[in-house]
C-alpha cells in the first residue's frame, strides 16, 4: 500500500518545511463547520486525535481487500492480513526506538497495556519461579505519583488490594511538577514497580524519568511508563528512556480506537506470565493444562483488532513522513504561544507548569467572574461549544490532581499537529466573552 | 444567542443568589451524590416530620445549572407533603428527559420549568438533576430507613436512565 503518497505529493515535511495549514488538509474533518456555519475550532486532542485521510484509507483498504483473520489459515487472504498486522509491529518498533519487534505487544489502549503489566504481576505468585522478578506481596511497594491518569492509577489500587502490597506516590509541587525532594524516602528498596505519565493529560507536565529511572533500578524495582500523551507529541526512544515497559495508545497518535501497545523489554516479557488466557496465546493446550507462546503472542490472547492495526501502521508512517521532531517542534511553538495568550484573559489560573519549559500541549485552567468567583469548567465548555470551540472539561480522569490544586474541575485546551494560532486566538476571545456573559 | 435557552436569567438569579444553602440540623438522613464526568458534587440533608418536607439543606459545587438546579429543588419540596413532592420529581425528571419537546407546567414545577431549555442538552441533563437525586435518595432512607439501604443509588450517583455524554 502507498500510504504516505497523498501525504508526500501535499506537503514538504521536516522542520523547517512544517506547514500546518498543508497538514490540515489530509484531516478531513477539520474542514467541517458546526452549530450550522461555525468552522469548527478543535482544542480537545489530549482527548482524542483526529484522523488524516491515510489513516481511513488503510482501514478501508483492508477491509475492501485483505480481511481476514490473522496467524490462521493459509489462505492467499489470511496470509495478506497477517502480513499488514505484522507490518505494523515492526513499524511501530521503529518509531519507538525499539529493536526487536517482539518487545511490541498489541493491546485494546494504554488502560488494557497498563492493566495487563498490573495482572502479569499478580499471577506470578502462581507461576514458576521465571517469574519471581515479577512477583508482589506484602510488604512490598508500588510507586507511582499523584499526576496520574485513572488508567495508571486504579490498576494499581486493585494490584495493591489482591496482593496486600502498599500504594505510595510522589507528590506535586504548586507548578504542577514532581516533588522529587524526598524521592529516595518514596522509592526504597520495598519498591517492586515504579509506573508513572511521561506527560501529563491534565498538567501538561513532562516528568524526568531519567531520575525516576536511576533511582527505581538502585532498588531493583520494575519501571513503567504511561506515554499515552508523550508517544503522539515527541520523537520517543525507549532505551534512551531507560523504561522496562512503555504504554501507549492509537487514538491519540492519529490511529483509530481500539488499538494500543505495551512494550517491553524482551528478556523481561520472556518470563512475564500471561494476562488473559485464549486463542493465539498458547503452545500446547490439553484437558489438564496449557504451555504458553512466546512474546508478543502470549499477551495477545484472541482475535486482535486487526483492521485498527493496521490503521496504526498508516498513522505511524504518516507522522514519521511529517516527522516527529517538526511535530514537536511545532506544539512546542504553539503552547508557548497559548500560555502567552491566556496570559491576557485577566485572573486566570493555570493547573500545571506556567511556562513553556518540559511542558506539552495541554493547559488546564481555571477561569473567574469579574467579581474573582471561579466559573464551573461545565459553564465555559458549554459556552466555549457555542462558538464552534471543543475543549475537554472535568476532572480529565485525574481527579487526584483536581484535589491537590483544590479545584472541583478544569477547562483543558490540548493540541496537537493540526493546530493553528487562529484557534488559539478563538479559544481566547471565546474565554473574554464567556467572562462577559458570567460577569453581567 | 441560542444557549439563552438554557441559561435562563431565573437560572442565573438561582446560581448566583442560591436558597436554602448551608448543612443543618436537625436531620433524618444525609446522602453525598457526584457526577463523575465533570466533578458536581452534593452533600444533601432531610428532614422529613409527618410525611411533611420539613427542611432540605445542602452544600455543593458544580457549574451554574446544577447550583440553580439544587435551589430551586429545595425551595420547591421544603414544605410539601412527600408524596407530593416526589410527584414533582417524575414531573422535573420527565422534563428534563423530553429533549426539548415539553416546556413543563409552570404551576406545578414554578421555577424549575426554566430548565426546560437545559433537556435540549444531553451533557447537562445530568446537572439540572443532581441535586434531584439526592433529594429523592435522601428522602427514601428518611422515610423507611431500613428499606433505604437496599436501594442505594447507582455507585455514581447519577440516574441510570440519562445518556453517558462525556468519557472520563
């Protein structure tokens, strides 16, 4: 398939030659008008990306040509569609810095890649003694920190409760950073896993996993990472990360839902035990019992989302053709330029780093009456929805943080490689005026 | 502009100036409902004395609908029989689901046919009845309180019958 034709033929991509406006040609929905007329003002990708054309494409043409199901039969069909999921593994591989396409493990999200780290780790108590790097129980510890999304938070609540291990996190600072000041008092040698956000959704914080790293292998402890905002925003490299295991999601990289990845590093899914049991994850199977398949398959338990796969595959190869560098470098530009712009709407509150630095595109804020009184996130969305300008309100699945800036909710404004500064203009006037109408 | 419709001047008035605020005693049941989707939250009290709406008091947050909302519902219940002030809720709650086909009877539901606007708007259907909700919850385990506590609400709060709009 030629996938990245239409992208190559419209547009010149790398630094220097990133052209936003080109880019929003190949996402079709972007030239879609809303509430009858208005052009729609998308601000709410940390939520979701949009889709570019290759993407639909890919996904089209696999159904219209190649559907079937995958590492089975061995019909002309089956083997085409076996050859586009594979495909997409080595492809994602490369795009992660990974050099060995079994470390890539497909899974439904980030929660299910999360998720299944979480149980691999409950059910090595009764597996043999390959697991022990994996097993947990009282007394031991999980790290992770208080900026966490639900899906790298609640999987861990529920580890601690079946196995009797103890929950602790790094605090926050006011700027919405890691408290690393106490940081060897968080992780000690109790630690078995450190899972923390390589940027936040809610914070736009971007951590220093470096030092979390370091400190995590002094103890021994198992490192994971959440780059579920990271992975679509920024060139990504796992062995400079220095992580035992990265998860990421598809629809927020441009892919369609439904499609995430878990990597590992090979030596240690060699001995992980598996998640869910099924179809495609097993090497022997009687009545009595069952030997496991090697990684990648041994967490890929059943039909997987073949077609979402794929569409992953064109997602990777169209932000690689752009280049993940210009991409970076370009939101970079634009939430400077927002931070300065939100800067002008008078007493409001940024929820996470004030400035540009370690920071990506998602900036949450809180904004007030002229008489100083807070107006509810709900309010502004809706008022915000009004003038054709999506934005994410709520407590954006990290209610934790909500409580630490003592805030019930926020506004959150995400971008991504479609975004303009025209919108961020629009984002801004929409706030003046959702000020205006709470002031009367 | 078209949101006018839901942002009603009385619903502002209410939101901005809201009755019956504040926790007090004396009480014969207390209940804390939220919606997860967008952080409302409402600790909400009754007492209920001869199958009368003797007082409901409450402390919340939330945006500008579900602060009216909570307002105008106790200013409305306080003072009517139970029976009766639960007829209102099937009366609000039926508006609310109407989606913008029914504007309410106005002598029955006073100022809470204002809201009649906000039904035309799935996401914030669930706003306008929060504090509904509660009310509705509380009074149960006030009136029967060993009945109650076989029918506690959903574990969101929010009435299950009401579209999920936002993922968290």
């Amino acid at each position: 398939m030629t996938l990245t034709e239409s992208l190559v033929a419209g547009g010149t991509p790398g630094a220097a030659g990133f052209d936003v406006e080109q880019v929003r040609k190949d996402f079709p929905i972007l030239a879609r008008t809303v509430h009858d007329d208005l052009p729609l003002v998308y601000l709410d990708s940390a939520a979701t990306s949009q889709k570019p054309l290759a993407v639909l494409d890919a996904e089209r043409a696999y159904y219209e040509l190649h559907n079937a199901n995958v590492h089975r039969g061995i019909h002309v069909l089956a083997e085409e569609a076996t050859g586009l999921y594979e495909a997409t593994r080595d492809k994602v591989a490369a795009f992660i810095g990974a050099t060995d396409r079994r470390e890539v493990v497909f899974t439904k999200n980030s929660t299910e890649a999360l998720n299944l780290v979480a149980y691999a780790m409950s059910n090595a108590e009764t597996t043999g003694a390959e697991a022990q790097r994996f097993r947990i129980g009282p007394g031991d510890e999980i790290v992770i920190t208080e900026m966490e999304h639900h899906s790298n938070l609640v999987p861990w609540q529920m580890l601690a409760r079946r196995t009797g291990a103890t929950l602790r996190w790094i605090g926050l600072t006011d700027d919405g950073r890691l408290n690393l000041d106490n940081l060897d008092a968080v992780i000690t040698d109790r630690a078995k896993v450190v899972s923390m956000v390589h940027q936040s959704n809610i914070l736009g914080t971007v951590n220093p996993v470096a030092r979390i790293v370091a400190r995590a292998r002094e103890v021994g402890a198992l490192t994971v990472l959440d780059g579920s905002q990271s992975v679509p925003h920024m060139p990504i490299d796992v062995a400079a990360l220095g992580v035992d295991f990265l998860a990421f999601t598809g629809h927020k990289m441009c892919a369609p839902t439904g499609v995430g990845v878990l990597w590992g590093r090979h030596e240690l899914l060699e001995v992980m035990p598996p998640f869910l049991g099924g179809g495609e994850m097993i090497e022997i199977v009687t009545m009595e019992g069952s030997t496991y398949a090697a990684p990648p398959h041994r967490f890929e338990a059943g039909t997987p989302m073949i077609s979402q796969v794929v569409g992953l595959g064109a997602a990777v190869d169209y932000l690689t053709a752009l280049g993940m560098p210009a991409i970076a470098e370009h939101e970079h530009a634009i939430t400077g330029y927002a931070l300065d712009a939100l800067a002008t709407v008078p007493a409001t509150r940024i929820i996470g780093p004030p400035t540009d630095i370690d920071r990506g595109g998602a900036i949450s804020f809180v904004l007030h009456d002229d008489a100083g009184r807070a107006i509810h996130p709900h309010d502004v969305g809706q008022l915000l929805d009004e003038r054709g300008i999506a934005v994410r309100v709520g407590h954006h699945c990290a209610r934790p943080v909500c409580l630490r800036f003592g805030v019930p909710a926020t506004t959150r404004a995400s971008f991504h490689l479609y975004t303009t500064t025209g919108e961020v203009d629009a984002l801004v006037e929409g706030l003046h005026g959702v000020r205006r109408f709470f002031s009367r | 502009m078209k949101l006018d419709s839901m942002y009603q001047e009385i619903i502002l008035d209410h939101y901005r100036n809201p009755l019956h605020r504040g926790l007090r005693d004396p009480f014969d049941a207390e209940v804390h409902h939220v919606n997860p989707t967008c952080g409302d939250e409402v600790t909400l009290r009754v007492k209920v004395s001869d199958g009368v709406v003797e007082d409901v008091s409450y402390e919340s947050e939330g945006c500008s609908i579900s602060q009216a909302s909570a307002s105008v519902m106790s200013d409305l219940v306080i003072g009517k029989k139970v029976d009766e002030a639960l007829e209102l809720e099937r009366e609000f709650l039926a508006l609310m689901q109407s989606r913008g086909t029914a504007e309410g009877n106005e002598d029955v539901l006073e100022d809470a046919v204002a809201f009649a606007g906000v039904s035309k708007y799935p996401a914030r259907v669930k706003c306008a009845l929060l504090s509904w909700m509660a009310w509705k919850d509380a009074t149960a385990k006030a009136v029967d309180p060993a009945a109650a506590t076989g029918a506690a609400p959903t574990p969101a709060g929010a009435p299950l019958d009401v579209p999920e709009q936002e993922k968290p």
